[in-house]
C-alpha cells in the first residue's frame, strides 16, 4: 500500500486547549498536517464532509452529537477515513461504542505525546486497532 507524504487530520473536541495540544504534538512531527479542528459532533461531521481526512482524532463526549453517532456517521459515509478516539474516559461502554462503531483506536488524553504519533501512523498502515497502554484491562 502506497501513502501519500503528507497526512492530514481532523481533530475534534470540545476544549480548545485539547485541541491546540494535539495540533501542536502532531505538527512537530513531518507529513502530519491538521486541515481542521472542530468543536462539536455537527461540525466534526462538516469538516469530514468538507476536508475528506486521513485521520479523525475525536472525542467520546461532545456536544450536539456524542462521538459513537459521530463515528458511525463517518465510517457510514467515509469508510476510508481512519478514527482514532481520543478521550478522559477509560470505561469499557465507551471504548466497546466507539470500537464497534468503526473507530481505528482509543487513546487516553494522559497518554505520552509520542503515543498519538505512533498511533496514527499504526493505523494508516493497517494495524487493526490500537488501544491505550493503559487500558490492559479492557
């Protein structure tokens, strides 16, 4: 499988200050490029839409629209786009919802910077879904 050099990446949750953090932890790192941020699941929807994405980094709980009815929403009309979940909640209902709903991956919001790096870059190479370090007892 070829990819292209640069990845681009959509990043959606509801804190800014989240999403200024992985804006800037993903764009120290060459080929990552962020082409939108959003807020909401409404927006998180549009800019898919809009942007067509490698990669989705998005929250479990947000406004308008949680992030499984997002995530099945995008694997619905992009199932090429690759979902990785980034969120506080390490319970099993949400990480099952967004696993079963199509999302690449869960990460923790306290896990290592170079953790998301690796993370996006597992699952555009196909690595079937990476989950958290700290998640061994799901």
């Amino acid at each position: 499988m070829i990819f292209k050099k640069q990845i681009n990446i959509v990043i959606v949750d509801d804190h800014q200050g989240v999403r200024t953090g992985l804006r800037n932890i993903l764009e120290r790192n060459a080929g990552f490029h962020v082409v939108g941020e959003g807020e909401n699941g409404l927006e998180a929807l549009k800019l898919v839409d809009a942007q067509v994405p490698d990669v989705v980094l998005l929250d479990v709980e947000l406004p308008i629209m949680r992030g499984e009815d997002v995530m099945k929403k995008i694997n619905q009309d992009h199932p090429g786009i690759k979902v990785l979940a980034v969120s506080s909640y390490d319970d099993r209902a949400y990480i099952q919802g967004m696993l079963d709903n199509g999302a690449s991956g869960y990460l923790l919001k306290e896990d290592a910077p170079e953790l998301l790096v690796k993370a996006v870059r597992g699952i555009l190479h196909g690595e079937v879904t990476w989950l958290s370090p700290r998640l061994d007892r799901f």
